[in-house]
C-alpha cells in the first residue's frame, strides 16, 4: 500500500499547490501561432476600480466575488463565503430570467452586471447550474423539473445571462439598452460590463439604514432586502440544507426524491420535461383559439 500512499500524497500536494495559488493571467495562442498573456480578467477589475463610483454594487456569479472585492475594491452581491441558499438562489433567478424580469431583480441589486464570456466555463456554460440553483428555491423556474433537464437552448437563450453574453456577437441578440448599457469588453472578449440603467435609488437607499447589526457598531450586520423585492421574495421556498440552517422548513422530500431520480437518469428527466413543454404549449394554444387566435402554435414546432 506504500505505493498509493506516496501517489496520494503526491496528488494532493500538487492539487493544493494550484488551488492555493489562482491566476487570472496566463498564456494563450493565437490562430497564427502567436503567444500572447491574457490579463482581461485583471484588467476588467482594474477598469471598475478606475471608472465607477465607490459605493457600485457588482452583480456577478459568486466564482468571481472574492476577485471583484480584493482587486476592483467594490462590493459584490455574492462571494465564495455567502452560506445563504437562499441568496444565491436569488442571484442565479435574476441571472436566468427573461430580461425584463432579471431586471426587475438586478436594479435593487446592484448598479452593475459583470460577465465571464470568453467561451470553457464561461457564464453560459455555467448556466444550467444557475437556473438549478435558482428552482430549488423559485419553483417556477424549471416547473416539476429539478435538475432543470429542460434548460433546453431555447430558454437559455431568453436569459438575461445569455443576451448580455451575447449581445451584438450572435445574429439577432441585442440588448435593451433602456435595461443595460454596456460599458466595458475586455481586449480578448473574456469579460463584460453593463451599467444597470433604472436602479432604484429608493432601495439602493434603504440596504444601509436597515442593516441588523449585533451590536453598535460591530462589522457584523447582515442586511435584508428593501421593500422593492419582497413580491419576488414572496415567491420562494426556503430550501432545507445539509446544514440544516432551515430544519424548521416544512417538509421537502418529494422535492429532493425527485432531484436525485432525475440525477440518476437524466435522459428520462429530458423527455418528461420535454412532455411536459409540450403539453404547455398546447394548453396555451387552446386558450389563444379561445381567444379567437388561430396560430396552430404545435404544428408549427412539428413542422420544424
């Protein structure tokens, strides 16, 4: 067993020798072979750093929290230390809605969205697990679907992650820019910045003067959402975890039995869900004929 001892070992020092040391600069090559360093991600913080107002708010996926805090100095809306579910939910729900609802979210939020776009795991690569992690709490998200198997092309590409992702790069996505104004691309298209158009100033105003300290002037205070959220908030489901912070949730076990049935054979859990779209669109192809609509909305999708 010696051997394996020696490989183990091996392994994990070389694991935690590059987990401990992250970089955000490193070599790449062009089409033409050329060797060049790749500092956009760096450089995207540096630019917030230099170009927005000192109390901006940065909405990005929590991977990249800790960078935008130590690098650009502002504050993120989530980071590698949120425990909260519940939060990170919200985060991923505002991200992979429609974006118009995304908006509704993001503009009590933050001032900004920053992406990672530069294709591998960028932002849409991750977004499965985003809309995931948005339905165990918003249950309207991927409705019956848990594992979200029917995050299918169609709804990622309504996503506000998608069309800031993609705007003015794919035929046909372009951004509202009464909703987002972008403001920043990196030199090799790995990260973008919109400005939020229409914060809320009410609820950008409310977070400081309500947050629950534990003591006068402690650096403990957790803050709570303004009033400008709470119809979305209604909405939830606190989402019983491991670490049973919500023990005193009801009851979710048909929730996670179907989770991990779904985790075992995703393939069965695409075609339900798949069943499942369509039989939405025939109900709302009924309720347009009553309408007096006649658009066989079912043909069309066979005849494609």
């Amino acid at each position: 067993s010696q051997p394996y001892i020696k490989s183990f070992q091996s392994t994990c020092q070389q694991m935690a020798s590059a987990m401990s040391h992250p970089s955000i600069l490193f070599k790449a090559q062009t089409r033409d072979g050329q060797t060049i360093l790749v500092d956009d991600y760096r450089e995207a913080y540096w630019w917030i750093r230099d170009n927005t107002p000192e109390d901006s708010r940065i909405m990005a996926w929590w991977d990249y929290g800790y960078q935008i805090t130590a690098i650009a100095n502002r504050t993120t809306i989530a980071d590698g230390n949120t425990w909260n579910h519940e939060h990170i939910a919200l985060l991923g729900r505002a991200l992979t809605s429609p974006l118009k609802d995304g908006h509704r979210i993001a503009r009590h939020l933050a001032d900004y969205v920053l992406l990672w776009t530069g294709g591998g795991g960028d932002d849409v690569a991750k977004s499965p697990h985003l809309a995931r992690i948005a339905n165990s709490v918003y249950r309207n998200m991927c409705p019956g679907d848990p594992t979200c198997s029917s995050w299918s092309s169609s709804k990622m590409q309504q996503s506000l992650l998608y069309k800031l992702h993609s705007n003015g790069l794919v035929h046909g996505v372009e951004v509202d820019r009464n909703r987002f104004k972008e403001v920043y691309q990196s030199k090799h298209g790995k990260v973008r910045i919109y400005k939020i158009m229409s914060v809320s100033k009410e609820s950008k105003e409310w977070v400081p003067k309500h947050r629950l300290c534990d003591a006068p002037g402690s650096w403990f205070c957790p803050g709570q959402y303004p009033p400008g959220l709470q119809k979305v908030l209604k909405e939830k489901k606190d989402f019983r975890q491991l670490e049973d912070f919500n023990a005193k949730a009801e009851d979710d076990s048909e929730y996670q039995k179907k989770y991990f049935e779904h985790l075992s054979d995703p393939e069965k859990a695409k075609r339900r869900a798949e069943i499942r779209e369509r039989k939405e669109r025939e109900r709302a192809q009924r309720e347009r004929a009553g309408n007096g609509d006649t658009i066989d909305l079912d043909k069309k999708s066979r005849a494609k």
